[in-house]
C-alpha cells in the first residue's frame, strides 16, 4: 500500500538512514579510492581519512615549480585541480542510479552533505583543499530540504544500487485519522452564497453605476455652461464708418476679422474676412502700402478682397456672415463662413452691397 | 535687441564679444603651432631666401596666431574706424548672391565641389584653412549691425554652433573615409580595425562618459547664464510674430512648408522622412562600410544621405535663420528687415498655366448647382495635366530608372526593394524641384484642388 504511494520527505529520509547504517563499511572502500570524493555524510571518519589523503598531493605540486616559497594563486588552482581531478569520475558513475530515489538529482549532489563534515574533522587545512571542496559544492550556501534529501539519498547510492526498501507505515495517530465529512446542511451554504452574490452583484451595480455617471459627467464637461469665448454674434458700427476702399484692423485682435469695403468681381460690398491664413492658420498682416494681406509664417499673400495670389495659400481667407442689424448695424456672425472655391461668395449673407 | 542704441553704443557691445573672441582665434592657432612643432607633423613649405629660416607648417599658425592677436585690441577698441570689419562691397555682394536660387544651386555646386576634389579639401592644412577662414568670417560680419541682429539673437546661437560642429564632424569622417579608400587601393585594412584594443567599460568608457557629463553640464549652465532665453509677449491667437519662425531644427519643415500644402509639407513628407530613414537597413544591399568610414565603397547610400541631410535639412536650417526675414521674405545676411519690402511672387497653378496659358482658354468649371459627380469630374478634367504628371512621376519613372541608370541596383534588389527605394527617392527629389519650380515659374502647384483641400 504504502510503496505504490509517492514517499514522502519524511519517509525518503528515513529509508535513506537506514541505508547508511546497513552500508557503512562499503562506503569506506569506495572513498579510499577516490581521496576526494568523501561521499559518506554519517562516518566523519572517513572523511577524516579522505582529508590527509588530499594533502600530499597539493604539495606535491610545488615541487614542480621550483624556487616559490609561497604557491602562486595559479599553482593553488593547479594543485586543486589535481586533487579534483578524480573526483568527476567517481562523481559521474553514481549520479545515474541516484535518480531513482530523488525526484530532482543533482550529479554532484552526494558531495553537498559531505563537503561540512569534512570541514568539522579537520580544522586546520591549505588553500588548495579549501578550493577543492569549496568546488565541489555545486551550489554552496543553505540548501532546502528537497536537496538534502536527495543528497542524502544520494549519498547511499554511492555505495550500491539503492534498494527501496519501504518501511511500514505507521498505524495513523487518532488525529490524522480522516474525520468523516461533517454533515453540512445545504441551506446554509445556499444562503451565504445568496448573501455573497447578492452583494458582489450590488456592487458591480454600484461600480456600473458610478462609472455610468462619470462617463455622463465626462460628456457634460465638454460642453460647459459658462463660454469664455467673445459672442458669434456681435455689432461693429453703422455702414458708413466704413468707407469704400478701406480694410477696417480695429477688430482683428478682439474678433479675429477684418471689415472690408472693396470691389468684389466688380461689385462694391462690405464684408467680413476672417483673419486667419488658409495655409496653416497664421494671422496675417494687412499691409496698407502694399495693399495686400501678408501672412508672417510662410509668405502668402492675398488681395484686398481676400484672393490669394502670393505664396502657398491653396484658397482665399474665408467670410463670415454679415448683415445689416434692424437697428441699421452690421451685424457679424461668426457661425457661418463662406469659401471662395466653394462659390459662397455669391451667398447675399457673406455680404453687404454698397 | 540692438534697438534704441545709437552706432557707437552698438559697436561696443560688439567690441566686448570680438576682443575675446580674437583672442580666442589667437590661441588656437598658437595651440596648433606649439602640437606642430613639438609632434614634428606638418612640412616645411619653402625656405625664407636671405635668412634661411624654414616656413614650416607650424610657423605658418604661429603666424595666423599673431595676426588675430593684432586683430584682438583693434576689434576690442569699440571704434568703427579700427575695427576689422567686411568691406561694403563684400557684403553687398553677398546680399546680391544669396537669392534663392543662387543660395540653393550655389549649395550644391558646394557641395559637389567639396565631394568631387575631397582628396584636396580634407588635408589638414587645407581644412585648417578653411576653418580659420569661417572663424574668420564671422568675426568680420559681426560688426554689421543686421547680421549681428540675426546671428547673436540667442535663438540662433545653436545655429552658428551647428555650423562650425557640422563642418568640422564632416571633415572628421571625410578625413577617414578618404584614407580608409586610399588604404583599401592599396590593399590595406581601414584604419578603424588596427585600432581595435578592447577597453573596459568600467573604469574606461564609465569615466569618459562621466566627465563628458560634468562639461556638458558645466556648458549648459554657461551658456543659460550667459544667453537667456528670449521672454516675449503673451501668445495671442489672433497675433502672429512677424517673422514667425519655427525652432532652428524645424527650419528645414517651415521651408518646406512654403512650397507644398500642409498635409503635404507637414504630415506626409515627414513622415517619409522617418520611414525612409527606418528602411534603410532593408534597403541597402552593399555590406560594405561597416564599422569603418569609407566613400568609394558605398559612394550611392553616401551621396543621397549626405544631399539629404547636408542640402535638404542643414542648408535649409541656414537659409531659414539667415536669408528668411519678415513676410518670409527673402532677405541677404547683411540686409535690414524690412516689413514692407516688396517682392512681387504672383504664383500660378499648372491648371492655369495649361489651360489659360498654352490653350488659351478658361478653366474648366462645372455649371453652378450641378450634382457632385459633375463637379468632380470637372475638377478631374481642370487638374488633369498635374494628375498626370504627377502620376508619370511616381509610376512611371521607377520603371526607366530600373532599366535605364539603377539597372545594376534593380538586379540586386528585387522587385519590391527597388520601387520602395525609387519612390523615396523621387519623394526627396520631389522637395528641390518644387522648389526651383517655384522660384523660376511661380508655379504654386501642381495638383491644386482647394475644394477638397488636396493640393500637390
């Protein structure tokens, strides 16, 4: 029952110390062969054994080199090497057969646990066993309990094929005991459903709701009540204050117009020209001397009466309405303008014969 | 800015700018000598008869060097009658020469000048030359009460910075290429690969870049202490600045402005710009030139960059900050502003050219009140001329590229490849001969349908 089951932690740790404790005397045979690989985490001894057997060989090294007192940093690394140089083999070989046991094995992980005890039995040591264990940590630091297991169980399975032996269960505590379902009524349930959804839908309604509101108060706020903009409509003087010939600049900086009385294709008529250029929305300039309107930005010019003739304006300025007010006023509505291309001008509303 | 201050009172704020800037010019050229002479580069140019001394090339800037010294205290003395200055007659002819069209053509003979001879021009001493001889020119032209107006204005100062950077970038990298190209005849690697120590980011290129940092910063704070920035009137939206210019590095667009429609100009052109920039990598073929500067490899990509960037974006800076005046006029360097100054630029469409002017009649209108398809129709058959034109640019014209001049670059590319290429290439072009068009025709434009706001 409990074999076909997944082990667990728990259990993984158990079968892994009795395996030790059965294999324990085969574990030394294998660490005399390869000095490096002290693979047994519960002898310290022979760790202890594993650790003076490195030790002739760094200075063996040396040797080699003569006439350094102190090894070069290179030479320690050289002499680490060396001492490592066994090691991946025995390291390699029992990687494969510890992947049965551990549910992530790591091929250098049966050194991890061996690494500390073999710092503990022998203190004092030279740089290059230092280095040399330092290396076989493949992942130095804490390690989490998932890894010491299955360096544990690793660890086993240096000495010999594990056998998985499952211990027998033990008999469950009262506690652990699965209680039999207690017999939940349905209508409870139902009502804490009723009351949770109920409040969970009053509140999308609310957030809904408001959102609703925002949107509306958005929509509302591009159209203000109060319009900080100068009336469309508005009154600029009696017919005969504008006499024939002249391009009136009094409104240009209030109303953005100029009141012009001047011929149009042959017909005297007083109208409004708005004063922005038909090529990118400059204000341009009337200039008295050169009878012309003269844009400052990329040179269009146009006629008195508003024909572009100079410069990359596509079309003349544009009119706007204008009438004669019943209190004999002219009347400007900037509401509506007339295009020349479009042939408005002909519209009466665009202007006022003289 | 000079408004209000009498001749004298000008010339001397002039005089506290040019004794430095003298000075300045002094120490540079003193600098280059003492590197000439102590590095040995440069040659010996002749030999003084009777003395024997040698006219090195170091003692040819010592010599430039002294002469801007004497210059120094003779600008510095805010005296008309002692200060170095343009004569009349020059400047009168520079205010001649720039035109439109003598700036423009005279810009690119420049250039192609420079280009075909620049074996020539990219020698140290030629280039020092013609440095000293821009330095130079602008010191002269700075006691013209106009020029100074335009130049010391601080809106314009990045401007003449531009300049002086870009010629002297320009020379760097033509330098280079030009040796590179030399090396490369004779079978040698370019420069740039026997330099090729690596350097470590950290310290290296970290300390380069934070000292890079500190001077920049160090030079910007300068130069807003020293040149604030020009507070104006409140924006009105029914006053507009006469001249309206754009921010220096727009000048090239409020050109171009000026010759097409806004869509055209403003949206259209600018956006080709910066998707022909991007499909340069898959445009280009030639694997040549990378990491290295090099002309003779890749004398196409070069050619087109540099009239694009130097010929249609710089010149165009340098026209707008210097020749663009009021009523966007043109103006010389040296000329007043004029507000009034007349220029009769009376321009035509091609309809009109073509149907009042070779056909002698008027154009084609619609009947008042007739139905829309009428009226397009009518339009279509007003701007027929321009339409076709206009599409026997742009359809017609890759094709005979591909089989006549591009024949070699239509086999490489492809199909595809070669259209993209051909259109931004004939959209570039499309900007100088709308131009000359303008300048030398009138012509306003070439499709002008105002009705539907659909002008080319």
């Amino acid at each position: 029952m409990a074999d076909k089951k997944k082990m667990s932690v728990a259990e993984m740790l158990a079968a892994a110390r009795r395996a030790d404790s059965k294999q324990g005397g085969l574990g030394d045979s294998a660490t005399d062969g390869n000095a490096d690989a002290p693979a047994e985490p519960s002898v310290p001894a022979a760790a202890a054994e594993a650790a003076p057997a490195k030790r002739p060989a760094a200075p063996a090294k040396p040797a080699v080199k003569p006439g350094g007192a102190r090894p070069s940093v290179a030479d320690m690394l050289a002499m680490a090497r060396a001492g490592k140089a066994a090691a991946p083999a025995a390291e390699a070989a029992p990687a494969a057969p510890a992947e049965k046991p551990a549910p992530k094995p790591k091929p250098a992980a049966a050194v991890k646990s061996a690494a500390p005890a073999v710092a503990e039995a022998a203190p004092a040591r030279d740089t290059a066993s230092i280095l040399a264990a330092a290396r076989k940590k493949d992942k130095p630091g804490p390690i989490s309990k998932a890894e010491a297991a299955a360096a544990s169980t690793s660890a086993t399975a240096v000495l010999e094929k594990p056998k998985v032996v499952a211990p027998p269960m033990p008999t469950k505590p009262a506690y652990a005991k699965p209680k039999p379902a207690p017999a939940v009524k349905a209508a409870p349930v139902e009502a804490r459903r009723d009351f949770f959804g109920s409040a969970m839908a009053a509140g999308f309604w609310l957030l809904g709701g408001v959102s609703a509101l925002w949107t509306l108060l958005t929509v509302k706020f591009m159209f203000p009540n109060v319009l900080r903009e100068p009336p469309s409509k508005f009154k600029v003087g009696f017919p005969d204050a504008f006499p024939a010939g002249q391009v009136q600049e009094k409104f240009k900086a209030q109303y953005g117009i100029w009141v012009v009385n001047t011929e149009y294709n042959g017909q005297p008529q007083i109208f409004a020209l708005k004063s922005v250029c038909t090529h990118l929305g400059c204000t341009p300039n009337w200039l008295e001397a050169e009878q012309k309107y003269k844009c400052p930005c990329h040179g269009s010019g146009f006629y008195k009466d508003g024909i572009n003739f100079e410069g990359p304006a596509p079309r003349p300025l544009e009119r706007y309405a204008i009438r004669i007010a019943d209190d004999g006023q002219i009347e400007v509505d900037k509401s509506r303008t007339f295009q020349e291309e479009m042939g408005a001008w002909e519209d009466p509303a665009s202007f006022i014969p003289v | 800015m000079t408004h209000g201050l009498t001749d004298a009172q000008f010339l001397n704020k002039v005089a506290s700018f040019l004794g430095p800037y003298y000075i300045v010019l002094a120490v540079m050229n003193g600098l280059a000598a003492l590197y000439l002479w102590r590095t040995g580069l440069g040659r010996t140019w002749l030999r003084l008869p009777l003395v024997g001394i040698p006219v090195t090339s170091a003692f040819l800037c010592l010599a430039l060097g002294v002469f801007y010294a004497m210059l120094a205290p003779a600008a510095a003395s805010g005296n008309g009658a002692w200060m170095p200055s343009m004569p009349e007659a020059w400047r009168e002819a520079i205010n001649r020469g720039t035109g439109p069209v003598i700036y423009s053509v005279g810009t690119v003979a420049l250039l192609a000048v420079l280009f075909a001879f620049r074996r020539f021009f990219v020698q140290p001493a030629v280039a020092w030359i013609i440095w000293n001889a821009m330095l130079l020119f602008l010191g002269l032209s700075m006691t013209d009460r106009d020029f100074y107006e335009i130049v010391a204005k601080p809106d314009n100062v990045p401007i003449v910075m531009l300049v002086l950077l870009l010629a002297f970038f320009t020379w760097v990298a033509t330098y280079r290429a030009v040796i590179n190209d030399e090396r490369a005849a004779r079978g040698e690697p370019p420069l740039e690969s026997l330099d090729n120590d690596k350097v470590l980011v950290w310290p290296d290129l970290v300390y380069i870049e934070l000292i890079c940092m500190i001077g920049l910063t160090a030079f910007l704070i300068f130069w807003a202490i020293a040149l604030p920035a020009p507070l104006e009137e409140p924006a009105s939206s029914v006053k507009t600045p006469n001249p309206s210019k754009a921010p220096w590095y727009f000048l090239g667009l409020q050109e171009m402005l000026v010759y097409f429609d806004p869509w055209m100009a403003g949206v259209v052109l600018p956006s080709l710009i910066v998707v022909g920039l991007m499909a340069i990598p898959y445009i280009d073929f030639n694997k040549a030139g990378n990491g290295y500067y090099t002309i003779n490899q890749r004398k196409f990509a070069y050619l087109v960059f540099q009239f694009g960037f130097l010929e249609m974006w710089i010149t165009l800076i340098v026209l707008g900050t210097l020749l663009r005046g009021p009523n966007w006029n043109f103006f010389g360097p040296y000329e007043y502003w004029d507000a009034h100054k007349v220029e009769a630029l009376n321009n035509v469409n091609l309809s009109q050219y073509f149907w009042q002017g070779l056909l002698g009649r008027s154009l084609p209108t619609a009947p008042s009140g007739s139905s829309f398809g009428t009226q397009l129709s009518y339009i279509l058959l007003r701007e027929a001329p321009g339409i076709l034109l206009t599409l026997g640019y742009f359809i017609a014209l890759p094709p005979i590229m591909a089989i006549t001049v591009f024949r070699r670059y239509f086999q490489r590319m492809g199909l595809i490849r070669f259209m993209l290429m051909a259109n931004l290439l004939l959209f570039m072009a499309s900007l100088p001969i709308k131009m000359v068009l303008r300048w030398v025709f009138n012509l306003k434009y070439i499709i002008a349908i105002p009705e539907y706001f659909l002008n080319f």
